[in-house]
C-alpha cells in the first residue's frame, strides 16, 4: 500500500489496584498494564518509525489520558503508563522531528467508551458529570476528531504537544 502515513496509539487497558492489594495482585497490575499501555505502543511505534524513516516523514499520535496529570489513586499503574506515554511522545517528537515525523498526544478525560462504561453508571456517572463545564462525557467522536486534526497537514508546530481533552473538569470546583 505504499507506506504508513499516520500511526494512532490507542492501546490501553484499566483496572483498579490498591496499594493494599497482596502483593502479587499489585505486581500483577503493574506489569499487565505497563505491557499493554507503554510497552505495547513502544514496540509497534519503534517499528512503524522505521518505515516512516524510509519515506521520508509521518505521523503518531499517541493516546493517553488525564489520569497521567490527575493521578489515579485506585489504578496507579494506569496513570504511571500513561505519564509514561506522554514522556515517550515528548522524546520522541524532539528526536524524529529532523526526519519530518510529528508526534503527539491527546490526554482525554472521561469518554463514553466500552473500558468507561462499568464506572459510567449510576451514582458514579453523577459524579463524574459533576467535574465536567458541560455537565456531560465526551464522545468517541470528539476523541476521533482531535486525533484527525493532530494528524492533518500544516500543523507540524504543534509536535510534543499532549492536548487535553476533558470539557474544562480541570476547572471545575
């Protein structure tokens, strides 16, 4: 098909873990998900920069979330990978930028999706549309078009930029 333009991280996975677990339960956790989440999109990203590297430039965008400036108390791994994430995508736009890859990140916060939907119910989504300007989660949708427009032509500038995505709940009291 002639190359790999545009390479979108989407891996992650989430399930609480307290530091009070056993300990093999909180390994467990932290080797699990830092597989998936960093570790996963480290690999696939090594080896789609190389093809990026033999045309000549491309795209990543990488998939994080708020949890890695908010902290997760009851999922520490989850925002550790995702911290992680980020740290990677910032590395990485300063070293590919030369060969004409951009790297980004978005950092959603709550989205309406099939790994949010077991704490998007009930007494918990009250909560969490309390946190949110707009009294509402975001959609799938706007997730997918952040992600459109960081992978568009003309906005090269904006590599090494993690761009939040949580309705103004960084805001809110």
């Amino acid at each position: 098909m002639g190359g790999i333009d545009i390479l979108v991280n989407n891996a992650g996975v989430f399930w609480e873990h307290s530091i009070t677990n056993p300990f093999e339960q909180w390994q467990e956790a932290w080797e699990s998900i830092l597989r998936t989440n960093l570790f996963g999109v480290a690999y696939v990203t090594y080896w789609t920069v190389q093809q990026m590297l033999r045309q000549g430039g491309g795209c990543i965008v990488n998939i994080s979330s708020r949890g890695a400036f908010r902290g997760e108390p009851d999922a520490p791994a989850y925002g550790a990978s995702k911290a992680g994430l980020n740290a990677l995508s910032q590395s990485l736009a300063k070293a590919l930028a030369p060969h004409n890859i951009i790297v980004t990140a978005i950092a959603p916060g709550w989205a309406e999706t099939d790994m949010a939907q077991p704490y998007l119910q009930g007494e918990s989504r009250e909560s969490i549309l309390a946190h949110s300007s707009f009294r509402r989660i975001a959609t799938p949708e706007e997730v997918a078009r952040t992600v459109l427009f960081l992978a568009s032509e003309g906005v090269d500038f904006i590599s090494g930029a993690i761009v939040d995505i949580n309705g103004a709940s960084y805001l809110c009291s």
